[in-house]
C-alpha cells in the first residue's frame, strides 16, 4: 500500500512546519529552547494542544518524568510530543511500553538506549525523508529507518536493531493517526454537504 498522505504539522505539535520554516525535529526542539533551557506547562499546550490535567494525569501514571522547578527540558518535551502524536491511535499504555522498550523507566537516563529528543529527531528525519522521496509504501518504511539510524551507536549490541523495530512502529502509527485525521476531514465534508 502506497501512502500519500502529508501532515502539514510537526509530528506531536499543533504548529504548522510552514510557521517554523520547515524545522522539525531536534531542529524544532532547539528553536523553543534557544532562551531557556525549560519550558513551562502553559508554554506545553500552546505547542501541542495537551491540557494541564492530561499532562498532570501522564505525569502520575509515570508515563512522563516530573517537571523541575515546574520546567520540563528538550528530552521531556520531546517525549511528550512523541506520546502525543502516538495517542489518536494507539492506547496510551502500549505507547508507555513502547518507549520504555526504548528506554526503560521514565525518569531514570541510565538505561536509555537514546535520548528522547534524539528519538524524536529520528522519527522527524524518517517522516521527512520518506515523504522527500516519495516512498511512503509499508514495505519502504523499515528501509528507510535503517537508513536514518545507520550512524546510530547504542551503548550495547543489538541497541539499533531495538531502536529500528520500535521506530517502524512508531511511523506506521503516525501515519495511521494521518490517515484517520484525513477521513475525519472526508467524513466532515459529506455530513456537512
């Protein structure tokens, strides 16, 4: 199956990628960071729409690592952006195993394979890449996250290989969530005609 289908949003965020000048990914991350090196709740849900009970109730399930001095940083907010882009259509607890099969306990760095913003760059750069080159077919995908994290060096052998199977899950589940948002909008037009 050939998809081809664009969100003209960042992955997880309620911003249009034409508003930032394309940035995504760690470049996207870098610019909210540029003058402090933490970012309000508030300052959360402007960027990606997620109230403050919704992050309150991630936070005591234990599916996001507590603020600092009411602060969450680059790899926090990345997280966030990546349960969030995830959540349309894939339980919120399969989305917390997925990333603790990433990254092990929430909170804890020591037994990450990958830093979470470093994770959502990669998810950006395969997004990007599979829409550049026109290859959104399921059979591409895996292709293409080898080809993304062929410089990747985890800190135990077969870390890549965990990273790649978790990422193919992760593209494909956003563009389910695409799809859907996209017969959502079809669906609208013909209730409204």
């Amino acid at each position: 199956m050939k998809l081809k289908f664009y969100d003209e949003y960042i992955p997880g965020t309620k911003l249009k990628q034409s508003d930032m000048d394309g940035l995504t990914g760690l470049a996207f991350l870098k610019k909210v960071f540029f003058i402090s090196d933490g970012v309000m709740m508030t300052q959360i849900r402007e960027i990606s729409g997620i109230d403050s009970s919704t992050l309150q109730n991630w936070t005591k399930r234990g599916w996001v690592a507590t603020s600092k001095l009411k602060k969450y940083n680059i790899d926090q907010v990345a997280h966030i952006l990546i349960i969030n882009m995830l959540r349309s259509c894939m339980q919120l607890d399969k989305i917390a195993f997925l990333i603790q099969y990433i990254n092990g306990t929430v909170g804890d760095a020591s037994d990450d394979i990958i830093r979470d913003s470093e994770l959502y760059d990669y998810i950006c750069r395969i997004l990007t890449r599979l829409i550049e080159n026109d290859s959104c077919a399921l059979a591409t995908i895996g292709e293409t996250v080898a080809e993304v994290t062929t410089n990747y060096q985890g800190p135990f052998e077969g870390a890549r290989e965990r990273l790649n199977r978790a990422l193919e899950v992760i593209v494909v589940t956003y563009y389910a969530t695409v799809i859907k948002q996209h017969a959502g909008v079809l669906l609208e037009k013909l209730e409204n005609a």
